[in-house]
C-alpha cells in the first residue's frame, strides 16, 4: 500500500512540476500571455482576441493593469505576487 503512494506521489509531482507558469514561455505564446504570466516589459501592451474590448498593460512597477472599455473597469494584479502567493502555499 505504501509503495502504491509513493509512486502515485512521484507520478502526480512528475506531471504537475511542468504545469506551473514559473519557467519559460514557449516560443509560440500570446502577448497576453506573456503579459499576464509576468514575462513582459513595462509598457508592452496587448489585446485580448476573444475580447477586443479587454486591453492589457504592463506597468512601470511589473504591475498588470486590464482595463475592459466595454464596462468600464480596470483591475491591476502583480503577476510575481502571484506566483508567490500560489508558490507558498503549497
């Protein structure tokens, strides 16, 4: 029983390491993507194909700002923050 753990362990932390947006980006990423993972630079901007009206900025700070012109709004994430946050709470 003990050995089926284990390898149950082993097999799912094989294949959930790989998973985790903390290495490079593929060649073949989106803007966006980069953008929200955190491997853009301050100033590259992006728009969002499902949505045009959804438009993501990359702040001076490393800061994500989404504004969404259709409603109005707009919300500003730390994509590194959030990896910290998803990463110490493991």
């Amino acid at each position: 029983m003990k050995s089926k753990l284990i390898i149950i362990s082993v097999a799912l932390a094989a294949v959930a390491g790989p998973a985790l947006a903390n290495g490079p980006l593929a060649s073949g990423v989106s803007q966006v993507d980069a953008i929200v993972q955190g491997h853009a630079s301050p100033g590259d901007a992006a728009v969002a194909t499902s949505d045009r009206n959804v438009k993501f900025r990359v702040l001076d700070n490393g800061a994500v700002e989404r504004t969404n012109k259709r409603f109005g709004t707009v919300s500003v994430t730390d994509p590194h923050a959030e990896f910290r946050k998803s990463r110490d709470n493991r």
